[in-house]
C-alpha cells in the first residue's frame, strides 16, 4: 500500500501529503486529515499553539501564527518566518562525513582538452561574444556554419552562440562588474567547448578583449571585431571562415576513456515542491556523494537557497578560509538584497507554494538536500573555477537560468535538475538530466523527465537506489547519451548575472 | 575644397577635425596642427592656460589640466570633467521654439490597431513569455510556425518571440522591479504587433500574468502555461495552434493611409563619435521637428547621456510637472549609479573616446541634438507609454540594446539610429534606420547604413537637406520600405532593463 504522509524526521510535528488528502482520510494512529490537503502540502500531525516552532527536517519552518490542531493543513499563510541564521556565529567542521558510498563506475567516455582541469561531455564550437551588438550578424552567420560547415565534420555536435546582454552600456568599472566579466571569461573556458578559442567583438564596446582573454589568446586566429570588415558580406565570410577552421580542429577530437575526476556536474533545482527534499534532491545528493568518492566533481549553488539552512553547510567545512568565504559570500548577497530592498524571503515563487513550500527554510533545506553527505572541499564566488575536487559550494543566484550558466563558467560538464512542478529548461552549452520528484509529473510530462525520483514518495526504490542509477545516468551522459531536453533540442539562452549598474 | 575643421559656436576655443590632421596642417587663420589629430579629435583654436574651460557648442567640455596651445591635440586625457548641472537648480520654459519647419508629408501607410494611439508599420505575430524558462519549448514552436504557418498568411511580416531573462528567479515584489515588469508589459501593446496578444508561460513562474495582462485579456485564446500540457509534442501542437489563430486575424489587417500623428518614432545613437553632434544627430533633430510639426511623436531617451545637459532639456519643457518628473527620473538614475559605486563618467566607451568625445559632457551635448529644437511635450518613465504627441523625453538607460526594447515598450514604431563607429543593431520588432556621422563609414560599410549625414561635414549638404531626406525616409519606412539591417535580417536579442535583484 501507498504511503499516505512523509514525515523526514522523528522530532518534526509535520508531515508532507503523498497525495491529495481529503477530510476525514486516515492519516497515522488517530490523526484524521481536518481539511482538504493538496499533494505535498503539510499536515500537523500534533496541536501547536500559536507561536510554536513548526519542525520538518528536525528544523524550525515558522513559527505557528494562530493554534493549530492535529490534521490540520499547514501553509505559507500559516507560519511567521524565523530570523534566518546569524553569520557572525558559525561553526565549522563539525560534520565532516568520511564514508561516503563507493560507486561501480570510476571512468566515463569524454573530451579531454589539453590545458584544462576538466573534460568535454560534449564536443562543441562555441562562439564567444563580447557584445550584444555584434549578436543580429552573429545568427546569419551561424545559421550557415549550422546548415552548410558543420555537417562536413561530423566529430563536432554542435555550434552554440554565447549570446548575452552585457558588454556595452554597462558600468565596466563598476565594484560589481567583476561577476559579469568573470562569468563571460569563464564560460569561454568550459570543457565542452574544446579549448577552442573564438570571439566576436564590434569594436567600440566597453568589454574589451583584455577583460575576458589571456594576453597570448588575442590575436586574429581567435577574435575578430565586425567593425574591421568592409560591409556586412566581409563579416560573414571571416565569422565563416574562422569557424572552419576551429570546426577542423574540433573534429579531431574524439571521446577517450576518462577517470571522473576530470568530470564537473551542477546540481541545481527548480520549481521545486515539499517533495523536492524527500525525492529528487536526497536522490541527486546520493549521486553526488558517489561521484565525489569517484573523485569527481560536484557543485551546488543558489545563495538564497540555501542561507537559511547555512549552518548545516558550514558543518560540512573542514576549514576556516572556505568557512570565511562562505560568510563573505552570503554576506554579500544579504547586503544585494537589502539594497534592493527585499530579503531572502523574495525567493519562493508562487509554484513553489503551491507545491506546499512554506518559507524559504523548508525550500533551503530540501535545496541543501541535493549536495549530499560529502564534506565541501571548496567555496567558491559566482562563476569562479574551483581549484579543487569534491564537492563545491559554488555562491551563485537561484533562478534557474542565471545558475546554470554560472555553473557552465565554472565547468560545468553536464547539470542534474530537479524538479517539482515541472520546467523545460536545458542549455545548449552542456546537457541537463531533467529527475522529478512526484511520480504524476513522470507521467505527465513522459518525454521531457528523465528520471523519476517519485518512486522514493511511494516507497517504490530508496533513495540509495535512485541515486545508483541517476549516478549511472550522470555516468551516460557525460560520455554521450542524450537526455530528454537535448534530444528535443530545447535550449534556453544564456542569462548573465549583472548586479552593476547599466548606463 | 573640404573643411579641415567644424567649429559649433562662435564661442567654441575648440574644433573638430573632418579628417586625420598631420603636423604642420594649416587650420584657420595662423593656426597649425600641433600633432596628429585623428578624425572627429578636438584642436586647440587658442592657447589655454591649465584650469581654463575647453568650450565646444558653447558649452564647458571641461577644464585643461595643462596649459594648452593653439592648434594641440585634445583627447579624454587633456580635460578635468566639470561637475554636473544641479538638479535642483533647472528652469523650465524658457526655450520653447514654436516656429518648427514645415513637412511635406503628413502621413504614411500604417497598420491601424484598434484602440492604440498608434498604428503600426509592420504587421507581426508577436509571442511573449513570462519567463525565460519557456523559450527553449518556444523556440522549437517558432521555427515549425515561420517554415510551415507563416507563408500560409502573406499579410503577416514576421513571427517575433519577445524572449527575455526575466520572471523568475527576480525579487518581483522589490521597489525597482516596476521596470522590468511594465516594460515587459507594454511592449506587448507595441502597435506593430497587431494589437494580437500571445503569451506563453510555464505556470510556476514569479512573473504571473496579472502583473502583465489586463484582466479581460487573460483566457485560453491569449494565454497558455506549459506546465498544463501532457509533454512536448501536446504543448507544441497549443503554440502551434494559438498561433495560427493569431495569424488569421493579423493576415486579415492591410496598410492604409495614417495620419502622422499616429507613428512614433525612436532615436538613439550608438557608436557615437565628435561627429555626432556635429552631423547625425542635428540631421536626426531635423527630421525630428518635422515630425513633431506633423503631429506625430518623437521620442528621445539615454539618461546618463543627456544628464549633463538637462539644463538645455529643462528650459524646452513648457510646463513644470513635466520639469519635476525630469528631476525626478534624473535623481533616481544619479542614486541608482552611486549605489552601484559609479557616476555618469561610467558612460562613454572606449569606441567614443576613439571617436573623439573626451567627455561625458561632450557626448552629452551631441546626444541631445538628436531632439531637434521642439518643446518637450511629455516626460515619461523608462518603458511608459506617452499620453501626449510631439517630442517625448524617456528616461531610458542609453545602452543602445537596452535603450531600444524600451522605446519598444513606450510604442515606437520604428527607431533612427545614429552610428559614429558604426554596428549592425536592429531590433525584429521595429525597423532601425542607421544613419552614418561621416562619410567613411558609409562608403565602409555601404550595405548596413541607410543614411549618410557625414555630408555634412563635409559642405555637400545642410543639415536641413539631410534632416528631410531623413524624415522622408522615415515616412517611406513606416510604410513598408525596409532599411539595411531588416533586409539583411539582423535582429539583436531583446535586452530588459532589471535594476532590482536577482534572488
């Protein structure tokens, strides 16, 4: 029989829905459901009275604002949110885990690239722009290296325009404009790209090549500026030209037995339900773990996610400079926030409520779920490239489209989603494994999830198992099988962070 | 013979050079060229002693930080930047030009869009998202409509999705986040797409459609969510279908005679070098009038570009609300640079110091001719839409691809585009017509520039022959004649403006 409830941890005084729960429906020894409660939604599961802590994850989601009784229906309108927690106070290494989970697999079928601490998943010209302007000539041309260059090498998967909306009418020298420009530079790095260098400038732009390029890397083989070239037809046929023959070089690659240490994988999560901590995300951090014991690399991200639980990652940390950078980074997102004058409660989306998430902290601490048990080898600022393996807390934004191509700038060889209400999203630059939580949404959206994490809600697999075998999957793709968004080619543009001003 | 030099106003102790001067070049009278001068760079037309206001258009570029001779070069490196016009010390009306020139033409054939004060000069599909996440679905969609439903309506000029990197992931209940959200509102009422709504969404987004959607508009002919579909191919076959119903009703729409006073025209310039206020922007201004003295609407914008010379716009503003929202949209850009650690200075572009504008000031200065001589009638808000006609001030940013999706929001429909360096921006949802400041480029770049004001420079033509064959061009591009970049098929990416944070 189907489990009715989930309940994460013994002290917790609530339990998530498996499914729909409709008044009078038997819940657990004498506690009926009061009220008509939505699939992952809440339910008490003893009388609170107002002003008592709401524990899940053995951790405090709110405050109760009015009494409360056994078998009620808990929501965003009934809790008040608890100060998140205080920087100034935390403790590092105090949960450093030893034994993480040994994995079958130690290798994958990659690109190795010749410089670059991480391999391919992919084999790929990427086009860098410095510029937005130089984007309209862009497209014409890359629609004819698509259709008429890139079927003559038949090595190279695909051609992908890094198209962003910075590089001019921007405050270049702005304190902030430091995590634009990085992420521009670092992307330009991604394994998947081949180590192949191309970039398209205009020529009066304020992100200048020096800004995102080594010194040696300028020069006519891997960057051209449209305003050299004598009319509209010049452009196209020297962007052409350059593509071939970093195209003929790309070619030459092929996939070779890597060890995962050379394999970087994001994790992230979006549109995330209360089933996001129970399934998919306690799945993703399975696999994590068995992919950090193969050596390899993981990250997670999404600041705001996960600040409310950061005393549980600071734990994680065995030492004191990446417990500091961990302070400066949320320190610096707070005061991002508080300028803009909101705070981290401006996270939740309307879909995560209706997926039962009450307060950013129940949503923090399924996020956190996703990294696993592992200790943090490193911390690391927005679009930075980690120094080391492991597992990697990488400081970016949560919205789903500015993460993942922070992650690409940080290496990212492919990106493990989870999902509860459900988003097409994918990138061109890198593949995403698409694992839902709820095992509705599988059938639902059967051709665009690739695995379902909603078998651990109904107690079909454990979470060790469905970790198995989405580590399996990781192990796959990385080495060349397609999952749902790429075979679909379904590929959201790359959104840069830029929190300086626009001029 | 041609000019050696173009000197503003009599007052001016500087000049700016028609072409590169050479060491010993006689200039005027006994003036001789001191150094190389390139193109559009300033020289000394007296000697100045260190501290001395450098004058061009009459106005105070900045201060010689060295003693300066007659016939010297000076560049960005030469002047102090003077301090900018306080804001609380502008006066209104005391410029207001009623004799504007006298237009041939009042009117051109437009698409007519049933409660919009404007008619549109394409007649275009235009598909909007709530959210980034949808584009990859949306994008797959669009291509099967252009290649299979678009040829089927031979009315309908183009399928443009308005993709942008907003509503989710968004602090959407911050202060700041009314930009973002009214622009990505309004420029779903631009004219040129038909008054036809289609929006697509995913369902879980912060961006929800009453933020963005009158009340009456939002239903299932409007308006779908992916999240309600069952897979890719049924919410394809959704896209597909709503889209063609658009499509019948546009291709039912046909061009007939509109007043002038129902076309909105944007200007902006980018790439700007000292030419520019010397020849396409004073042509652009011409034209401008003409079509303000034919009832329609012009509209201006670039805020940190037209913030050292807010004095000059103050006293073409009639009345004073009009002059307090100035003060108001000015103060609210100098406080947003300052929080993000930058000021005005943060404008110009290496490209512009190439071209010859050593300061903000002297940007500034050009930046403003492009509004012509007539009285402001209106200021409004980046991305509002005007309620009055005549000559519009929209505090945009001046980034010339965040500037544009802007005038989009505010109705324009089709942008003047003024290039000094030149570059290939165009907009898919409005025709950009790119006016050159000199004739080099215009013979560089024969096939992406419309229009050649560097005539001017040169004596072939005034600046009021340049500015009618730029207005007429504008009356003969709202009625379907299509400028360089659209026939060329170059569309930059819309580009929001979004100050307020990321979470």
């Amino acid at each position: 029989m189907l489990k009715h409830v989930v309940k994460m941890r013994p002290e917790d005084n609530v339990a998530i829905a498996v499914h729909d729960l409709h008044i009078g429906d038997k819940i657990t020894g004498d506690i009926v459901a009061n009220a008509e409660i939505p699939q992952a939604h809440k339910i008490a599961l003893t009388n609170l009275t107002k002003g008592q802590p709401v524990l899940r994850y053995g951790v405090i989601l709110g405050y109760a604002k009015e009494d409360i009784h056994a078998g009620d229906w808990i929501n965003e309108t009934s809790l008040e949110l608890p100060p998140s927690p205080d920087l100034s106070k935390l403790t590092y290494g105090e949960n450093i885990k030893k034994d993480l989970p040994k994995p079958d697999r130690t290798t994958f079928m990659g690109y190795e690239v010749p410089g670059n601490q991480y391999s391919g998943t992919r084999n790929i010209l990427g086009i860098q722009t410095t510029v937005q302007c130089v984007v309209g000539v862009l497209k014409v041309a890359v629609d004819q290296i698509k259709a008429e260059l890139l079927p003559k090498y038949p090595n190279v998967d695909d051609v992908v325009v890094v198209s962003h909306a910075y590089g001019c009418g921007v405050a270049i020298d702005a304190p902030e404009a430091k995590f634009p420009i990085r992420e521009i530079k670092n992307i330009m790095k991604n394994p998947n790209f081949g180590g192949q260098l191309m970039v398209i400038g205009l020529g009066c732009e304020k992100l200048t090549p020096n800004r995102i390029m080594e010194a040696e890397d300028i020069n006519d083989d891997n960057l051209l500026f449209l305003q050299n070239f004598k009319g509209f037809e010049k452009m196209i046929l020297a962007i052409r030209q350059m593509a071939e023959k970093k195209l003929a070089i790309l070619n030459t690659h092929t996939r070779t037995e890597q060890p995962l240490s050379k394999l970087s994988v994001g994790f992230q999560c979006g549109g995330s339900d209360a089933f996001s901590g129970v399934t998919g995300n306690p799945a993703a951090g399975y696999a994590s773990d068995l992919l950090v014991a193969a050596g390899g690399t993981a990250m997670f991200s999404e600041v705001t996610e996960v600040r409310d639980g950061v005393n549980f990652i600071a734990q994680r940390i065995p030492d004191q400079p990446n417990c500091n950078k961990l302070v400066k980074e949320m320190s610096w997102y707070d005061n991002y926030l508080a300028k803009g004058g909101v705070d981290r409660s401006a996270n939740p989306t309307p879909g995560n409520r209706k997926g039962g998430l009450s307060t950013i902290v129940e949503k923090s601490m399924g996020s956190i779920a996703k990294s696993g048990t592992a200790p943090i080898s490193q911390v690391v600022s927005a679009g930075e490239i980690p120094t080391k393996r492991g597992l990697i807390f990488n400081a970016t934004p949560a919205g789903d489209f500015t993460c993942g191509p922070m992650q690409l700038a940080s290496g990212m060889g492919l990106e493990v989603f989870v999902t509860g209400r459900g988003t097409p999203y994918n990138l061109e630059a890198a593949p995403v494994i698409k694992v839902c939580t709820r095992t509705d949404l599988k059938e639902f959206w059967q051709d665009l999830i690739d695995v379902n994490a909603g078998k651990i809600a109904t107690g079909e697999l454990s979470v060790k198992e469905l970790g198995t075998e989405l580590f399996n999957f990781i192990v796959d793709v990385a080495s060349g099988e397609k999952p749902a968004a790429e075979r679909l080619k379904l590929f959201n543009d790359i959104v840069i962070f830029n929190p300086a001003p626009m001029t």
